[in-house]
C-alpha cells in the first residue's frame, strides 16, 4: 500500500484540531475536523482523528462512525 503525503487542508486541520482539543475545547476539535472534511481534506487521516476526539468526548456511536469510515478510505 502506497502512502502520499497529506494536503494541506488535512494539516492544517489536525493542527488547529490538536491545538484545540489540548486546551480542552473537543468539541471546537471536532467542528475543525468536520470542516476539513466538508472542504476536501484527507478522509482516513480526518476521520481517525475525529474518530479519537469522539471517543475523547465520550461519543462513542460517532467515534465508531468515523474510525470506520477512516478503515474503508
């Protein structure tokens, strides 16, 4: 399995998602993810992310929506 390199919609999110959710703010990580999403961003790279944020914030039903969207990217 090949790997490429993330865009820079993804990076820039996972960062601003990061930054966010270390500071406490997991619900503000999430909405970062979300858009990312909407905007084009890397769907396994966003979903696995958004899949721990979830879990984070006790969402286990979303959590599990995006870590299994993330296995089929």
């Amino acid at each position: 399995m090949a790997t490429s390199p993330i865009n820079d919609v993804t990076a820039v999110a996972i960062r601003q998602a990061l930054a966010a959710a270390s500071a406490g703010r997991l619900a503000d990580a999430c909405a970062v993810g979300e858009r990312a999403l909407v905007q084009g961003g890397d769907v396994a790279a966003l979903n696995a992310m958004l899949g721990m944020l979830r879990s984070k914030a006790g969402d286990h039903a979303r959590a599990l929506e995006h870590l299994r969207a993330a296995n089929k990217a």
